[in-house]
C-alpha cells in the first residue's frame, strides 16, 4: 500500500513538473514554502551546482538595493532560478527576469560565462525593522530544451538580510519630470545630504534596459537644501521611464520611486522663414526634423552658387535654430535650402546693408 502511494505520488509530480520547461521559469520550488526544488530537471539536487547571493547583509528600511545572483557547477552551459523573500520586495534588473506569484525567476536561461552564470535583482526592504531572508534554487541546463537528468540543480544558502532603522543619507524630495516636445526636463531636490557622492540618471525606454545616461555631482555633507535638474534632449516618439539612483562615498545606493512619460517629439519636417527679415546682417533660422537624419542648410546666391554651409551633420528629431551672419556678403537676395533624408524645402531672404 504504501509502495503504491509512493508511487502515485512520483507519477502526480512527473505530471505537475513536466510541462514547465527551463523557458518558463521555475516557480514556488523554493525552501521558503517547503519547495521541492526544480524535479522536472531531476529530482535530487545535486551538492556540484552552487547557488549564492552577493550583496550588503544589513540596508534600511523601505530602501531598495542591488543584489547579483550567481550559480556554477554542472553543466553549465546555460542556467535558470527561482529566488523568494519572506518580508521584502524582489524585482527585476532587466528583461532576463521576471516576477511571478511573487517570486523572481528567469525569462529565459542565462548562458554562462566563464563557468558562472548570474542574474542582478533588486530587493525593497519593508518598512519595519526585522530580519528578512533570501531563498534560492537554480538549475544548470545543457540548453538541449529538454529537462531531463542531464541537468543538475541544488538549493542556494539561505541569504540573512538585518533591515535596520537609520536615516537615509540623502533626503530627497519633489522628484518630477516635464516634456517640452522632444525634451524632457528632470528636477529634484534635497532637503539634507550626509556623504552624497552624487546621482546616476537612469532611463528606461520601449525597447531597452535601464541605462546611466549622465550623473550629477552632489554636496556630500550639508543640511542646506539643493536643487538639481537635468534635460533629456532630443528624444524620439514614445514612453520612458526615469529613476535616480543615490550614490554615497561608501558605494551604498538608494534608488528613488520610478517616473513614466510620454514623449510626442515633431511629426513633420520643415523650414521657417528666417526672422528678421530682411535683415542686416544677421538672421535666424529655424526648422524641424521628425526622424534622426542627415541635415543639410546651404546659403546659395541668385546664380546657384552657395556660400554658407551652416548645417551638414546627421540630427536626431526635433526643432533646431541656427544663426547665419552675412557680415562678408553684399546686398542682395539669397535663397536658403534644407535637406533632410526624403525632405527638402528652400526660402528666400534679402540681405539689406
């Protein structure tokens, strides 16, 4: 009787793990809730693969931290995991990770490098003073997309974080972002700082990661309120995401709340009639590109012949000013002509000394 339990059992869980392939993640096989570990691999773990977490052991409370996830061993071509907190928040760094019920755990297998394969995630502290834990399982795959005995997995140590009470060293406040067509202006304040190395711009679009896109020196120690502010220049069309990543001497970071917009950059190309005119003997001229192109503004006489190159330079999408002096012209009039990819106009202007 109980051989036929037995084996009622081990037939259910080849049926329940079977359908969940090393594409799919692996889910709820932690320590945390009593997980089996990843049986569809195989159902022992195997004491080779090793799993272990690199990272501070004690941040403050509600604060969030960068963490790597590392697994070696086996055979180790490509790998997967499943990582679960008991009090904290898990998100991910990038698209190679995902949340599901909770838990983190591959969107697809990391391929190794140099015998290891690993994974950034973020962890948000709760918002009380306590001790949280970290609980690990991974599989080290041959990556033939079959799950079978040929791959090996094996839990991780149980990662010990102290969330503790202290003052975050950076008080930062009124965190905003605004868009001026292709432009979007970021503006934050501090009301104190306590060794702020300084801020890391992070954006995040469609179709990529998080990238550092400039960093902004702070005043280390000072209980005087400082105002900070960055423009994103010459965006293209769509959706962004902008945080800002704290950097103290200490390399401790606090990641500020992440702002979403939308960016609706010019729909159309064109050349403005330059103002003043006429003119003596500078003017301005003005135009607008809807996509990245090569630009091309060229000052040409009644005969043809051009005498001014002002533009010549490859141009994201947006509105752009240029000043043309004519300082070493007669009077006359001048015809001025905008090329970019498909699009060319051209204007007249007249040169009165």
């Amino acid at each position: 009787m109980k051989i036929n339990l037995l084996l009622t059992v081990l037939f259910l869980s080849v049926i329940i793990y079977a359908n969940i392939d090393e594409m799919d993640g692996i889910v709820g096989l932690t320590q945390r809730d009593g997980g089996l570990g990843c049986v569809c691999h195989n159902f022992s773990s195997t004491s080779s693969v090793h799993i272990w977490i690199e990272g501070p052991d004690t941040v403050i409370m509600s604060s969030t931290t960068q963490y790597k996830l590392l697994l070696a061993g086996g055979p180790a071509v490509a790998g997967g995991f499943d990582l679960a907190s008991y009090f904290g928040e898990l998100d991910s760094v990038d698209t190679s990770t995902h949340i599901i019920s909770g838990e983190l755990t591959h969107s697809y297998p990391n391929p190794s490098v140099n015998d290891t394969i690993s994974w950034n995630f973020l962890y948000t502290a709760p918002g009380s003073i306590l001790t949280d834990t970290l609980y690990t399982v991974g599989n080290s795959v041959n990556l033939d997309g079959i799950p079978s005995t040929l791959d090996q997995w094996n839990f991780g140590e149980n990662f010990i974080i102290h969330v503790i009470d202290i003052p975050v060293p950076v008080e930062l406040a009124n965190f905003k972002i605004v868009a001026d067509r292709n432009d979007a202006t970021l503006s934050w304040e501090t009301l104190t700082e306590k060794n702020n190395s300084g801020f890391e711009i992070q954006r995040m679009s469609e179709t990529n990661n998080w990238d550092n896109i400039t960093f902004k020196p702070g005043f280390g120690t000072s209980t005087e309120q400082h105002f900070y502010s960055y423009v994103d220049r010459n965006l293209e069309n769509g959706n962004y995401s902008y945080r800002i990543k704290q950097i103290d001497f200490n390399g401790n970071i606090y990641y500020s709340n992440v702002i979403n917009i939308e960016v609706n950059a010019l729909k159309q190309f064109s050349l403005n009639q330059n103002y003043p005119n006429p003119f003596n003997p500078s003017t301005r001229i003005k135009f607008q590109i809807a996509d990245k192109e090569f630009v091309s503004l060229k000052i040409f006489d009644l005969l043809g012949k051009e005498v001014e190159t002002l533009v010549n330079e490859e141009k994201s999408a947006g509105e752009y000013e240029v000043q043309f002096n004519a300082d070493h012209l007669t009077s006359g009039i001048y015809i001025y002509k905008l090329d970019a990819g498909n699009f060319s106009q051209t204007k007249k202007m007249l040169l009165l000394k």
